[in-house]
C-alpha cells in the first residue's frame, strides 16, 4: 500500500514550504517515525517524519524546490510496489494539483525517473530541456536564488539562459554571461522617456541572496501590507507601577524558574487580561466576509534572532501568572536565539507584541502579523518630566504605546478602548494574577 508523504502548514498562513536535504534516497528503507527529508517553512526549518515503514520509492520534489502546502513530496510503500497508476493520478490527490509543463517549441521531456515522458502523463515532477537550453522542473526553471535576484534586476528571461550548475541549474554567472552578451531572450528595457542615457554608477559591496527566513518574513509583511488597511493609535502610559511591581517579584519569580523578569512579561499578562475584556481585538477576518473570534489567547512576542524575526506563541497566556509567562517566554526566547523552535511553538498566535524599546525607540509603528487583526508596539522606558493630576511637575517612568489593527475588522473608536484599558492595567497592575 503507498503511503504519501505530505507537506504539511507550519502555520494558519503558511502557503508553500522548500525542500531542503532529503537524508533518504529512492529505494532506501525507511521506519515510521525516522526523518525522512528536511524543509522551511515560516522561517524554521523542519524534519518530516515517515509516517509509515517501507521503501522510499519516489521522491517527487528536489532540493531547493518551493512547494505548495499539502502537496505530497514523496511516496513510502512495500519494495517493488507499482506505482506509475498512482503518480499518474496524483493531479487528484487533495492538496496536489497537477503540473503541467508549459508549451514549449521543440523541448525534450525527460522523467525524473528517466522514463519517456508519455509513460506517466500525471508525474509529478518533470525535467524538460527547451531549445534555447533552460532546464525546467515541473514547468518551473531550474536556477539559484541568487540567479533569479540577478535576471529580474537585469530584465533576462531564464528561459533562453543555459545553465551550467548541477543537474543544468541556472546560477548566477550563467546570467551574468548572458546579460553582458545581450543575447535573445533579455526581455526588453522598459523605456524612461527624459532621462535616457543614464546609468547607475553606485560601486556594489556585496551582493547577498535572500534568506529562506527572510523570504518568509519579506512576504508575510507584503501581505500584511496589500490586504489588512492599518489604523494605529498611539498613547503614552505611565510605568511607574509596573517598575514597581517588577522590582517586587524579581527575586521571586528568579528563585522559582532561574529567569530574570522583564517588563515584557508583565506587558503579556496585561494585554492577555485585556484582550479577555475586547475579544474582538483577538480575532481573524475569514474570507473578506466573516470574522472569527477565538476563544484561546495566545500572545505572540516579536523576537530578533540571528535569522531575522521570529514570533514564538504564548499559549493560554491569560491564564498564567505572570512567573510562568517568564518562565516560558525565557525558554523560547533562547531556543529561537539557537534556532530550536518547532512549529507548534510558532504557531496558533492571536496577538503580538514587538518592542524596540531595549535600542533606545521611544515610538514605532508595527505592521499586523497576519492573519491576527493587531499588534502592540511598545518604545523605551523613559524617565521624563510630565504633569501629575495635581499639576505639578513630576519626573515618571513613561512609555509610548503604538496598536496597528485590521480596520477591516476593527474600528478607530474600539481600538482606542482597547489600548485605553491596556493603559489603565499598566498603570495599576497590581490587581493581575501574580
């Protein structure tokens, strides 16, 4: 019996994932449970199980390939077991959508198997070499990142650029090459009608492909900004009593999990106990047309890592104390330092806090990390001169407050109410849940 293997969603808004290191080769036995391939998705990288003994009898996806969620990558099943009718119907399989090598004047086809390629019309993965000698896999021209960088910067088609990497993959210098040879293919120059003649003159340092991490980050936030119409409303609290009430259970909360407390996990606790009170701020827009408000929250907390921004999950975070949300909050903020999270710790969130406030910002504004409908921005704890209700003037501990919501979900005037009774618990927050 053939068992798929599946890339599964890391995440609610994970939409493809990259194939990294398969640690098997067709053929080679496999034990339900053993790591079978590595892949990124939502700027971690992850192992996949086998979720069944057997022979790794078709590996439909390479290295370095990006593939849709859901779509079977490989497939497990008994030695010798055939597998050509199921291949064949794999345009069928829920998640897997056919792929179809677009129409090509004199291609050669070649199965990844080395079959003729009328053997299986539904293959999953098929190499083609068109006559201007690009290699395409599954309809998709076979190049590095850096490549693809380089052909849209200089306006080349990879589809006349002949690759000499592995396998025929197009790499940078192939461009490069081409590009300084101008030959067909380069897609024309789009015309600047009072400025032709210039050229850009700025001497290049370095030229440095993006990160799977930072490709994950570069088109969560484009998506953020296309689809959710930002509104953010800023206030600014005083922390007087949170500057206290940090100082009172330091050596607790030390001596119970090792961890030094931090504004940020009384900041947690705050805006979980509000968001129980304005459950509309912990929601999610369905389909342009319904709005789902969950019942868990769970706070995400923005963490600059070595790889760029991660935002691991508190989960159920109104109903910790305040002790165990720094006690779980230090461990994953050491394991996204180590590049350790898993997915589940990076997932499930209904609301983030970022703060820049340890590099001196006083006021920034975020952007939504969707498919949540706000974030709090929270600047630097400054000690400033303000006005006390009896009007005199008094140095206190102040910080900005910034909330970015999904006005298509959430109005000016609510939003306001929100961040106005986050103000209200930082201020006296000595009724929250020690």
């Amino acid at each position: 019996m053939v068992t798929p293997l599946i890339l599964p969603a890391f995440s609610l808004g994970m939409k493809e994932g990259t194939i990294l290191k398969w640690y098997k080769k067709e053929k080679d036995n496999v034990e339900k449970g053993e790591i079978v391939v590595k892949v990124f998705g939502e700027k971690m990288e992850v192992d996949l199980d086998s979720p069944a003994k057997g022979i790794l009898l078709k590996i439909l996806y390479g290295e370095n390939v990006d593939v849709p969620v859901s779509t079977v990558i490989g497939l497990i099943g008994e030695p010798n077991e055939d597998i050509s009718s199921y291949i064949s119907q794999l345009g069928k399989v829920v998640g897997a959508p056919p792929i179809v090598a677009p129409p090509i004047a004199q291609q050669s086809i070649i199965t990844t198997s080395g079959a003729p390629a009328n053997s299986a019309p539904g293959t999953a993965q098929v190499e083609i070499t068109t006559a201007k000698g690009a290699t395409l896999i599954g309809g998709r021209v076979r190049a590095s990142p850096a490549a693809r960088r380089i052909a849209k910067e200089r306006h080349v088609d990879l589809m006349g650029v002949h690759g000499t990497g592995p396998s025929g993959r197009i790499i940078s210098k192939n461009v490069l090459a081409f590009s300084e040879l101008g030959g067909a293919g380069t897609v024309a120059q789009p015309e600047v009608p009072a400025v032709t003649g210039l050229k850009d003159t700025r001497k290049v340092k370095h030229v440095t492909p993006l990160s799977h991490t930072r490709r994950v980050i570069a088109k969560r936030m484009c998506q953020s900004a296309r689809t959710a119409p930002h509104i953010t409303i800023i206030m600014e609290s005083d922390m007087s009593e949170i500057v206290k009430l940090r100082e009172k259970l330091m050596p607790e909360v030390e001596k119970r999990t090792g961890a030094k407390l931090s504004y940020t996990d009384i900041v947690v606790k705050a805006v979980a106990k509000a968001l129980e009170e304005f459950p509309y701020v912990n929601s999610t827009l369905v389909d342009e047309n319904t709005v789902k408000a969950f019942d868990e929250i769970n706070v995400g907390v923005a963490i600059a890592a070595k790889e760029g921004l991660l935002v691991p999950v508190v989960r159920d975070a109104n109903k910790l104390s305040i002790a165990e949300i720094s006690d779980k909050l230090n461990q994953l903020i050491e394991k996204a330092h180590k590049n350790k999270l898993t997915p589940e710790e990076m997932q499930g969130g209904t609301f983030t806090i970022t703060s820049l406030g340890m590099y001196g910002v006083d006021v920034f504004i975020p952007i939504i990390n969707p498919p949540e409908s706000g974030i709090l921005a929270i600047g630097r704890i400054n000690r400033k001169p303000v006005c006390d209700e009896k009007g005199q003037i008094v140095v206190k501990p102040m910080a900005f407050l910034a909330l970015a919501v999904d006005h298509r979900v959430i109005d000016g005037a609510p939003a306001a109410e929100f961040l106005q009774r986050v103000k209200e618990i930082l201020e006296d927050p000595f009724a929250l849940r020690y």
